[in-house]
C-alpha cells in the first residue's frame, strides 16, 4: 500500500506542481530583494538634492530670492 491508498498524497503530478510553486515564490522573493528600492524608498535616479528642493520652493514662491540666496550659500 500506498499513501494514495488512503488520500494523504496527490500523486507525482501533485508533487511537481508543489515544486513549481515553491521555486516560483522563491524566485519572486529574490526578485523583489534585488529590486527592492534603495535609500528612503526612492528609485534610483530620483534622489533630490537639498539644492533641487531649495529651487523649486523659490520656484513656486515659497521663499523669497534673498531667502534662497542666502540657504544656497549654505548648502554649497
């Protein structure tokens, strides 16, 4: 006797597909750890500078020149 024989296996068929997924979610863990996104959450390429912030409050109107002159003369 088997354990098929008393409903505890699924057979060679049900033994691959168990495999299958299990090399599939590994594979997708390993994708996810190599993809994951580096340095606070962003992106590569997408990291903001304090000078790329400091220009886009002067930008909109946030600060004023002086203002911006004078932390950009601090930043650099």
């Amino acid at each position: 006797m088997n354990y098929m024989d008393y409903g505890y296996g699924t057979g060679h068929a049900g033994g691959i597909v168990m495999w299958i997924i299990v090399i599939a979610v590994a594979a997708l863990l390993f994708y996810l750890a190599v993809n994951a996104p580096k340095g606070g959450g962003r992106y590569k390429g997408q990291e903001e500078s304090a000078l790329d912030i400091l220009k886009k409050r002067y930008a909109s109107g946030e600060i004023s020149k002086e203002e911006f002159e004078e932390k950009k003369k601090d930043i650099l």
